[in-house]
C-alpha cells in the first residue's frame, strides 16, 4: 500500500519542512508515503468561496484514480485516537489498498464533488490549524500508527 497526501499550495515555513522530512525519513521502513501539492489557485479576488471550491475540486480530482481510497482531512469527519487511526491504516492494508489518499482542502473546504468521491472523512481534531501544519501532524500520526502496529515504544498509552 502507498499513502499520498494530497494538498492546495506548498510547505512554505522551513519549521515545518524540516520537521516533515525528519517523520518521512522515519516512515521509509513501513511504508511509501507521498506528498502531492497542487498550487493554489492566483486570481481568486473576483471568485466566490463556492466558485473556488469548484475550482480546486477539479484540480483534485485530476490528482485521482478510481481505484483510490480517498480520506477527507475536514473538521466534520470522525475524530479518531491513534489507536484507532492505526487501526483505520491496518484495515486499509489488510483490503488491499493499493492507494490510500488523504486530501487537505482549501481554506474554505472542499466542493460537494469531493465530498461525493470520498469514502471517508477523518478530523484531527476539533481545533483549527493552519493547512501547513495539519502536514507536519498528519505526518507525525502516520508515522505512529506505524510504529504502534509495529509494537515499537514511539506511542505510550
């Protein structure tokens, strides 16, 4: 199985880079994990929120095949611990998926066309954090779901 990340705009702060590539060196023991960015839309003053939405959602959806499994990170999706989030990658390993996509949105969400393609929706919590950020925790979780499978002392409970 493979994971993409698949998001709008890059990872501008160097913090963050770093501190992404440090979990991504970690996580080539258990698995392939790939970041793909789109980039953000230019010219959006005279778009609405729904007409940007639009937009990004056919960026998006290029990105897709349909044999993804595609998990919305959006703040009205199912808060999960660690525990159950490694259990949600074991199941998915266990399926045989061969690619599992995770997608963080624009700022103001995602279009109802993505909400249709996905099959699951995942909150990581019920704070708001900036999109870069939510790369580098979204980074870290894999990394310990992994290593909780694994058996390995990273997680403590």
């Amino acid at each position: 199985m493979k994971i993409t990340l698949l998001s709008l705009g890059k990872t501008e702060e160097r913090y963050l880079m770093e501190g992404i590539d440090l979990y991504l060196k970690r996580l080539k023991h258990y698995i392939k994990l790939e970041f793909l960015e789109i980039p953000e839309l230019k010219n959006t003053k005279g778009l609405s929120q729904d007409q940007q939405k639009t937009k990004e959602a056919e960026l998006i959806m290029k990105k897709l095949n349909s044999t993804d499994y595609v998990v919305l990170l959006d703040e009205r999706g199912s808060e999960l611990s660690s525990l159950q989030f490694a259990d949600l990658l074991n199941k998915r390993m266990l399926a045989s998926t061969q690619n599992l996509v995770f997608i963080i949105g624009g700022p103001y969400g995602f279009d109802a066309s993505v909400y249709q393609r996905a099959n699951e929706k995942l909150s990581l919590s019920k704070l708001t954090f900036s999109h870069q950020m939510v790369r580098l925790f979204f980074v870290e979780q894999v990394y310990r779901a992994f290593t909780i499978l694994k058996g390995e002392p990273y997680h403590h409970e």
